[in-house]
C-alpha cells in the first residue's frame, strides 16, 4: 500500500504505555516466588512477563545439557552428523556418568556401541550424564573440544553471561549460567528445530531394558518441554515451555531446596504466565475501521484502514475501559489516492491517550467532472441560502 499524500507526522506512543506500565507494575508485584532467581518470557512478544535475579550466574547442573542438545541439533542441520550414527562407550563416559557414578545415568555398558539417535533420547528424557560424553567424544573428540563448539553456539544466539565447560553439566570450575540466558536458549530450541521439540515432552525412554521417566514436573501440567537439573551447588532448577490459546510461554528458575517446592512454583509461574495475560487485537490489518468524508469526489466517503494489526500483550483485564476514536482530516478534498494516510484511530482510557495508529485510504476516489462539481457548488450555495 503506497502513501501518495502524508498527514503531519503524528507523536506515536510506544507499546510501554504509561497507563499499561502501572498495570504491568501491579500484575508483576502480585506474583512472587520462592526461587533465587527466575524469569518469565512471552515467546510471541519476547516480553518478559516476570524475573527475579534472572541476570545472577549460577552452576547450570543437567540444564547445561539443553546447550548440549542444542549442538547436536546445530550438527545434523547441517549435516555434520546423523541419528544412526553409532559410537562406543569409553570407559570415561562409563566411570564419569555411567550407572556407578551416582548421577543421572542412560545406564550405558561399557565398551557398547549406542546410536546417536538413543544418546539423544537418554539426554534429554533421563538426563544422562554417560549419554553427554559419549555424544561429546563422539562427535568431536573430546569434552574440551565440544565445550568450545558450546561456547561458540552459545556466543552466536546470544548467550552473553553463559559459558559451559562440560556436556553435561557436573560442577567444574568457571561452568555457569543465568536463567535469562536460558530462556534464550529454550526460545533457540523451540523455534529453530520444531520437528525436533517434541522430544522434550516424551514422558519416558527405555535403553537397556531399564525404563526411566521424564523428570520434568509440569509435563503433567500442560508444559510441552524442556529440563530439569539439581545439584548440590545449583539447587533444584527447571527450564520449561507450554502454550495456551495460541501463545508460548517460557520459563526458567533455579536454586530452589526440593523437587517438590520446584514442582510446586514452577506451576505457580507457568500459570501465571498463562492465565494472567492476554493478547489483545485492537485493530486487524486491512480491515475497516472507520469512514472519512469526501469532498468533490466520485464518492461521499472512503474506507479507513490499518496497514498493520495492532496487537498488545497485556495483564488480563486492563482494557476493558479502553475506548478507540476515529480521527481524520475530513472533509477529504478529491482526489484521494489508494493508500493516502488520511486519519488515525486513537486508544485512550478516559483523558489518557494510550496509542494512535495511523489509517490509509482503502481506495481511490477520483474527482468528480466539472459539470457536477459545478452542482455541488449550486446546491451547496443554495443550501447555504435557505438557512
């Protein structure tokens, strides 16, 4: 749609309206969580809808793995790698992460062979520690080298306070993340491999005829992914998504004491974030919204539209006293080209103006000929008499 003749360049106000901050404010404050740190992000907006220390570094545990993932995913895209590829495991995946080491385990035997497709599997439903080094030595020789490939995916999506010294997330000196950065992570994973995401909800995986379950708590709950972590220097933490009513949601937090108090806010968070916003359509691109006076034209009037839909994410509820107001120009003389700005549609919640949107000309209205412009002036004149 091209603008043939503009208005006045009109003082637009950006999306963090005075009026909606206070709201904002006010929504934010009603929740508060037990967690250290968390955050709350709106996928569709990027919005963040709560966070609490979400910048604080802090030992990833098993969520470091989400990193891993993330590679392994980066690799087959690019055909660097394949699902059925296989490699052995060493006696280091064995000892390190394996069924004695006491930690999360895909329960690998010593010396078998395992496919990159099963690793995956066991990486991101079991958690397994051996599962993360086989992939490591496996796919680029060694925990350091993979490290590095980590950092430099993590450097390219944005992780800027992050850095990984393992696949697997067991402590090690200079390991750390933010929840923030995992959440950009989460968002990575969610939008750039969707065929791959729906693993993260796979409530359980058997490999060596030993079935374990997903340990995520809120798969249960309506969330779709992604990872749990725990270790004694990290607490108890969660990287999750889950969407409703067409948005997405995602949500990271950690240091918590138990499963059960993770379990539990986790929920309070996601719900939240869920049920207590909502995305509000105040204009849909193209359609009318109003009419402006015509004068000497073809015709009496024209259509008004937006060029683009006016969306806004909002607390649930806080523009329901919002009204809307067509302003214009008008009378329009002609002629009024296709696209012509020709007016704005206002929003505004009693003397406060909460945004204006300019409108456009739905379609052309020529001129009329000279004959009946010459009546419209008469009869204009004599209307004007017998007043």
């Amino acid at each position: 749609m091209s603008t043939a003749r503009a208005l006045p360049r009109l003082f637009v106000w950006p999306l963090a309206l005075l009026v909606l901050a206070a709201a904002w404010a006010t929504s934010a404050r009603a929740f508060e969580t037990t967690a250290p740190t968390a955050i709350l992000i709106d996928v569709g907006t990027s919005r963040v809808l709560y966070e609490k220390n979400a910048d604080e570094p802090i030992p990833p545990a098993s969520l470091a793995k989400l990193m891993t993932v993330a590679v392994v995913f980066d690799k087959i895209a690019r055909g660097e790698a394949t699902k059925d590829q296989t490699f052995e495991v060493s006696e280091y995946a064995w000892r390190t992460g394996g069924a004695g080491s006491g930690g999360s385990t895909m329960f690998l035997p010593v010396g078998s062979t395992v496919s990159l497709d099963d690793l995956i599997k066991g990486l991101v439903v079991q958690s397994g520690n051996d599962a993360a080094i086989v992939m490591a030595e496996g796919l680029s020789g060694g925990i350091e080298a993979f490290a590095e490939e980590m950092n430099a995916l993590a450097a390219k999506i944005g992780l800027s306070h992050s850095h990984f010294v393992n696949p697997h997330g067991l402590p090690a000196p200079g390991q750390q993340v933010t929840m923030r950065d995992l959440a950009v992570l989460a968002e990575y994973l969610i939008k750039t491999f969707p065929d791959e995401y729906p693993l993260f909800s796979q409530e359980s995986f058997t490999y060596n005829k030993i079935t374990q379950k997903n340990r995520n708590p809120l798969l249960q709950l309506g969330a779709d992914g992604l990872k749990t972590g725990h270790t004694a220097a990290s607490g108890y933490g969660l990287v999750a998504s889950a969407s409703k009513d067409g948005r997405r949601i995602v949500l990271a937090m950690s240091g918590m004491d138990s499963s059960e108090e993770r379990a539990r806010e986790a929920s309070r968070l996601m719900n939240f974030g869920l049920q207590d916003f909502e995305e509000v359509t105040l204009i849909e691109a193209n359609a009318p919204v109003g009419e402006a006076t015509v004068r000497g034209g073809t015709s009496s009037s024209v259509t008004l539209v937006a060029e683009e839909p006016l969306k806004m994410l909002v607390p649930r509820g806080s523009l329901a006293d919002v009204s809307r107001q067509i302003v214009d120009n008008g009378p329009l003389p002609a002629p009024v080209a296709e696209g012509q700005r020709v007016g704005w549609a206002v929003f505004s919640r009693g003397d406060e103006t909460l945004r204006q949107v300019p409108l456009y000309a739905e379609s052309a209205v020529p001129r009329e000929n000279l004959f009946m412009r010459i009546a419209d002036t008469i009869v204009g004149h004599l209307s004007w008499e017998a007043r």
